[in-house]
C-alpha cells in the first residue's frame, strides 16, 4: 500500500502558474540573453564576465553573468552564475555580508569548473566579482521600444480546438 505522507495527512496540490497570453497562446522569454549585452566580455583568468540584463516578472534588472571561458566556444550545456543589481550590496567590501557572499562564490566555483573546496577559489571569484561592480553600476536600463526584426514564422494549432494561429517570432526570443 502506497500513500503520501504529508503534514497532517493533507494531500497538497502542486500550484499552477499560468504563462499564457489571454489567446492561450504560451510565450516563450529566456530570464538573460548573452547576445545581447552591455559591451563585450569581461575576461579575468578563465571566467568571462557578461555585463547584460535579468528578465524578472516582465521587467529587466542590470546583471553580471560569469561562466567558464572555454564552455562558450564548445557544446556543453553550462549553468551561469548571475550577479543581480539588486544583490550587488551582498558583494561589495565596504556594505557586504561576507558569509553570504563567500556561500555564493562557493556555488560560483561548482558552476564555473572551480574546486569550491580549495579556500583561494571563492576567493577569486569574490575578487572577479567586486572588480566588477562598478562595471555593474553603470549598465544602463534596457531600452525595449527598439526595432524588431522578424526572423521566424510559427503556426500554432490548438489540439483541443483545432483553431490554429500564426505568430512571428522577433530577433530577442520573444513572440510579437
């Protein structure tokens, strides 16, 4: 006999969160997009450094993005590690939280191909980091009124329906 066990017996429910459009239609929207950044890479040792911008909740925040030198020119799938504008104070010498920020270089070093192990990788990678951040500071709001270009057309047929749609896919991933 199988059941789940839960606090008090309860089964919960798994939340839903809704990404469509009142059409029903689903969009698609990368959280960072490396193509398009604030200026060319950073480069420090083996990381490279993005100075780009973070898609939350519909609205972009200015970001720094690190990942491994040699994974962007190869095929291995890579996680990058994301310095928000609203967590560069957790960063900085003088305002940080330095047991926060070394806890997030140590999970910085796994995803970058570091032993987080050896004392003196969180610490380049803070170092990487706050050498950064005035970099950060000056990223400037994302402009979203430029021109699109079209580079995909897609026709969506509704399987319960059959009603079928076609949408054009602009040149930032999103769906116009």
């Amino acid at each position: 006999m199988n059941q789940l066990i839960t606090p008090n017996n309860v089964q919960q429910k798994a939340q839903h969160v809704d990404t469509s459009d009142s059409d029903g239609t689903e969009h698609y929207r990368p959280a960072i997009d490396l193509t398009v950044t604030y200026g060319p890479p950073i480069s420090r040792g083996d990381v490279l450094v993005y100075k780009t911008w973070l898609r939350r909740g519909g609205k972009w925040e200015p970001c720094l993005v690190l990942v491994p030198k040699g994974a962007i020119i190869s095929n291995q799938r890579i996680t990058p590690c994301i310095v928000p504008l609203s967590r560069a104070h957790v960063w900085a010498e003088e305002t940080g939280d330095f047991q926060d920020c070394l806890i997030s270089a140590g999970m910085f070093c796994a995803n970058l191909g570091y032993n987080p192990y050896n004392p003196r990788n969180p610490m380049k990678i803070i170092g990487i980091v706050r050498d950064c951040l005035h970099d950060l500071l000056t990223i400037p709001p994302r402009f979203e009124d430029v021109p699109r270009e079209v580079t995909a057309e897609m026709e969506v047929i509704d399987n319960a329906t059959g009603r079928v749609k076609d949408i054009e896919v602009s040149d930032d991933h999103g769906i116009i």
